[in-house]
C-alpha cells in the first residue's frame, strides 16, 4: 500500500460556547482536513469559497507546515469530499453563531 505525504488544514470558524466547553466541548468549533501536500493551497481557496458561499463565520484557515502525515487514500480528503463535510456540518455553526448574537443583544 502506497501512502500519500500530508498536510493538516485546521479551519476555526466561531469560539464555541462556555456551557459546551465545560461539557467537554472543543474550544472552537471548524474543520481538520488532512490533505495531499500538493493540493493543500488550493483546497485552502475551495474551503474558503465554501465557507463565504454557506456564509459561515470564519476566525482563520491554516495549514500546519511543522509536521507531514503519511496517510492512506482513503483518509486522504479530496475536494468533493471536503466541501460535502463543509455543507453537512454547517448547520452546527450556524446554530452557534446565532446563538451568540441572539445572547449579545440581551
């Protein structure tokens, strides 16, 4: 089996909120994608259309240039793969987004 040499594309989108952190929650709420080193810039411009097409909050996108991963094809994520977990998942950040605005305006 032939592996692919990665990148991690770490998307943080919105600070989740202080009642789901104590729960165990992740301090914030995005994407980890493990990309093939030779795609990760572009992929980069393909989730950030994503994200300003779903109009989704976005704090940064980067790609973590201190460490490769040898993956497998199938951990691999491809474009059409990366776009679907975008649109999926995005109902949970829009949930989260919402919700902060609605609590600043009290």
């Amino acid at each position: 089996m032939s592996l692919i040499k990665c990148k991690k594309i770490s998307v943080d989108c919105i600070k989740n909120d202080p009642v789901d952190k104590r729960a165990g929650g992740a301090d914030i709420l995005g994407y980890d994608f493990f990309v093939d080193q030779k795609e990760a810039t572009e992929l980069v411009g393909v989730i950030k259309a994503t994200i300003e097409e779903l109009k989704l909050p976005l704090m940064g996108i980067n790609i973590l240039e201190d460490q490769t991963y040898s993956l497998s094809e199938e951990k691999v994520w491809r474009k059409e793969r990366i776009i679907e977990c975008i649109i999926n998942e995005s109902a949970v950040i829009k949930a989260e987004a919402e919700h902060q605005a609605f609590y600043k305006k009290a």
